[in-house]
C-alpha cells in the first residue's frame, strides 16, 4: 500500500482528498498496464475532461494544491508523476468530487464520478443524485421531455438566491442562470430572501416579512407598515451569539439542549417563522433529543419543522420525504399509530421516486407501513369488540 511509505502517526493524518487521490493514480496505472480493464464509465480520459478552474482560485489555494500534490509525490514515489497535473487535480476534486451517503442522507466519503459530474446544476432541478453503497444514482423527480437536459442541485437550495449563488460562485466558480436565479432582485425573490433569512415583524399576530426602512433606522413590515428599531434587532442578535458561545461549555447532552432551546427562543422572536436559521437550530436540538432518545420531544421539534421543508423544498425531496420517516417513527413508536401511518404514507410517496423502490431502505420503509396499517385495523377489530 502507498500510504505504508508514511510512518503511523502521518497515516492517520492524510485527509479523505489525499486518499482519493492516491486511489486515482494507483488505478490510472494499473488501468495503463493493462492489469485492470478500461471502460466508457471507468477510465482516466473522463478525469482528463473535467474542468480544473485554476486560472479562478486563489493564490493561496494554489499554494495548498502544489503542497498537496507534492505529498502525493513523496507517498507514490514515481519517476513520470507530474505535479503540475496533480495540483489541478486536486483543483479538479474540489469541484467534481460528491459526497457519498447512505440512504438517510448521512455522509460517509468523498467520491469522484466524472461522468455524473457532466451533469449541470440547476437551483431547480429535475433530477436528484443518491448513493447505493458506492453506486451513484441519478432519478428524475418530474417528467423529463425526450431531448430535455438532465439536471441536479449542487448545493443546498433552501436559501435565498444571493446565498446560492454565493455558493456555487465560491465552492463551483460559476453563476446559476436557472430560472428561480433569474429572478434575482424581482419582487417575489426579494420576498421570499426576507422571509428565509431575514426578520419578523413585531407584532406576534402579523405573518409579515421585513426590509430595510429607506432611511435605514430599521426595518418595515411589508404587511402591517410596524417599524422595528434597528437597535433592538442589534441586542437580540448579541445575546444569540453570546448563547452560542455558552453551546461549546456544555458538560452534557441535556445541558446543550437547554443551550440551544434558550437560542431559539431568541430567535424566534427575531425571525421568520419560515426563517432558515431558525429552521437549523431546531434541527440541532432534533438531533440531539433523538440522541438522547427523549422520542415525545423529538417528536414536536419534528413537526415543527416540517412545514418549512414543504416551502423550501419541490414536492419530490429527498429531505422532505426523510423527515416524514422520521415523524411516522417517532408517531409510531409514541403510540400514534393513525398519524403514523399518514407521515409514513407521504413518505413512502416522495422516497419511492427519490431513492426507487427496489432500494432495502424504501422496501423496509414500505413494510413497516403495512405494518402500521396492520396495527391500526386490529386495534380497530379490538375496539369493535
């Protein structure tokens, strides 16, 4: 093995990028002497393709590439390596390479697939790519029309569009033009921007979203005309911060919770209710309840964030559909065997196009469904006797 050149303590240090591309060289190679077979979806020429950007990213980075390339120098030791080609490789990773997940959307590795990399971004797309084992997967989640380009998210969409294409600028180096990034600065698009990631009017009982007052003291509700003052904003985002900082003290699970619980409080009375950065640290605190196993409460953070993931995301997400697994389970372990099966039902409706129905995950899925239903008709029997 090439890493066996590296002493123990070195090893352990190699990051995911530098394996991978060991792993690239090693079988270049062995594909070059004809000890392993090429093919269309598995050869070198597809690497070779990819688009390196390096005239776009900085000098620093540059600087990392050609240490990282050189430690690939050292670790292979071979005479025809070329640095220069292994720097833009990297560059090339970066770019390219995806993030291999299990069927529940947690991550596991790094891979590189070139030939699902020639497939372009979209804010919109109609497709999404799934792993099974190291397998990509690319499905359609709407009807394609024959001749129609193939498209898939690089990034995660529930954001404004300033933030996607901050995104895609910085990790991609290109500007989305898909329709929904076309709308850029219209009205619709400055609404929706205000209300994932901006601030919440001051009366509890009006739904409206906020901009910035043209003299810039504060911020208007767009629904009731309620000014709210840019100073009060200011002192509610300083104790926000100053209970995140207290989240890295914590001694304990429950402690952590209590932490984040008193966060979103806080931000509760900042933010949108449909506001993104509330919507995160409730995941946190979901979480870490599941962690703890307190299922009752998971249960109501659970709910709470479904309705922001059914306006964030198209109907056929693989996130919305692994949320409602989530609330059927917990519905389901609770005792809530009716509302288990409805959240299980929408479930299995987005899942079975998302991650197909020949997938063990979406055929566990679907049992414990009938399950469910089996439950519920013999507590039905029971009660009619």
């Amino acid at each position: 093995m090439a890493l066996a050149r590296l002493d123990k303590e070195k090893r352990k240090s190699v990051a995911p990028s530098i394996r991978l591309m060991i792993k690239l060289y090693i079988r270049r190679k062995l594909q070059d002497d004809k000890i392993i077979s090429t093919t269309a979806m598995d050869n070198y020429s597809l690497v070779d393709a990819l688009v390196a950007h390096m005239s776009e990213i900085d000098e620093k980075q540059l600087v990392l590439y050609a240490q990282m390339a050189n430690l690939i120098n050292i670790i292979l030791q071979w005479p025809e390596i070329n640095i220069k080609e292994v720097a833009e490789n990297f560059s090339k990773l970066s770019c390219n390479a995806h993030t291999i997940c299990d069927s529940e959307l947690r991550p596991l590795g790094t891979g590189l697939y070139p030939v699902i990399s020639l497939i372009n971004h979209s804010c919109l797309p109609n497709a999404v790519l799934l792993f099974e084992g190291r397998t990509a997967v690319v499905r359609a989640v709407q009807q394609i029309v024959q001749g129609s380009e193939v498209l898939i998210s690089y990034i995660e969409t529930a954001g404004s569009t300033t933030t996607r294409l901050k995104s895609l600028r910085e990790q991609y180096h290109f500007a989305c033009a898909c329709p929904r990034c076309a709308k850029l600065g219209q009205p619709d698009d400055i609404k929706e921007s205000a209300i994932l990631e901006g601030y919440r009017c001051e009366d509890d009982r009006c739904s409206g979203f906020l901009l910035r007052d043209s003299e810039k003291q504060g911020f208007v509700c767009q629904q009731c005309g309620l000014v709210r003052n840019k100073e009060e904003i200011r002192g509610i985002v300083s104790e926000i911060k100053l209970m995140a900082e207290r989240t890295s003290l914590s001694t304990s699970s429950s402690q952590a919770v209590s932490v984040y619980k008193m966060i979103e409080n806080l931000q509760g009375k900042l933010y949108h209710p449909f506001s993104i950065i509330l919507l995160r640290t409730r995941e946190k605190i979901l979480k870490m309840l599941m962690d703890l196993q307190d299922w009752k409460e998971a249960l109501v953070y659970c709910k709470l964030t479904i309705p922001v993931y059914e306006r964030v995301y198209p109907g056929y997400h693989p996130l919305l559909g692994l949320q409602y697994y989530t609330s059927g389970k917990l519905e389901w372990l609770l005792g809530d065997t009716g509302n288990a099966i409805k959240s299980l039902t929408k479930a299995v409706d987005i899942l079975r196009v998302t991650h197909g129905t020949s997938t063990v995950f979406v055929r566990d899925l679907m049992m414990k469904l009938e399950e469910a239903h089996a439950e519920a008709s013999h507590m039905l029997s029971c009660a009619d006797e």
